[in-house]
C-alpha cells in the first residue's frame, strides 16, 4: 500500500481575499472550486501543479463565518523561494506582513522568514538552493 500526502485545509473569513493572496504573493494558481450551496460552503485548492501528483492547499469558506480563533496546535505551511531577501522585499512593497524577519534560522545555516496570510495563518519562507 502506498500512501500519499493530498492537501493541507485552511479555514478562511473571505474566500477572494485569500485565493488573491495564495496566487498574487506565493504564485499558487487556482486548481479547482467547489460551491456547495446546499452545505453552506466553497471549497478552492490551489498549488503548484497537478493535484494528482503534487500536495495542495484547500481553502474552505463557509457561509457568513468571517473569523476563526487560530488555536495553539497549527503550526505554519512552508514554501520553498529561490532569494528570501528579494522576495520578503516584494512582498513587504505589497503590503504583505512579514512577522519574522529574513536569516538564518537559530542555532543553523539556513535562511528563512515568516509571513502571514490574511487571516493570520503562518507562513514560513525557506531560501532554496
């Protein structure tokens, strides 16, 4: 048997905002939608590539929820960028919120930064290659 891993599901207040934000800042592109008017929500998967072979991210909207407490368990998604200067920089002039400035991570080598999305999830930025 082999196993492996499909999506990560976010919970989001404005589903357009956060598909604008996913595709304008992380250059993810919208993959599929789901409206469920009968259940009262929307499903959008975004990612890099075909969601037979790559992981995704799902944004689910339900209907007239615009906040949701973040709780202590979730820790953050992580995206690979090729400069985390150049980027954090791009991102800064676009009003994005860097919550953790670009660097080594502690006590290592390698570069990374923290970003939030607009409902406050956490985003690391790890410098690859």
């Amino acid at each position: 048997m082999s196993f492996r891993y499909l999506h990560t599901m976010l919970r989001v207040g404005d589903l357009q905002r956060s598909v604008e934000f996913y595709t304008k800042h992380l250059g993810m592109r919208e993959l599929r939608r789901n409206d469920v008017p009968d259940g009262k929500y929307t499903l959008v998967f975004l990612g890099y590539g075909d969601e037979s072979k790559e992981t995704v991210l799902e944004l689910t909207y339900n209907y007239g929820v615009e906040k949701y407490e973040m709780g202590g368990a979730f820790g953050h998604l992580a995206i690979g960028v090729p400069d985390i200067y150049a980027t954090c920089e791009k991102m800064r002039a676009e009003g994005v919120k860097i919550s953790r400035e670009p660097g080594p991570v502690k006590f290592g080598t390698t570069l990374i930064a923290f970003i939030e999305d607009p409902d406050g999830y956490k985003i690391e930025l790890i410098q690859r290659g």
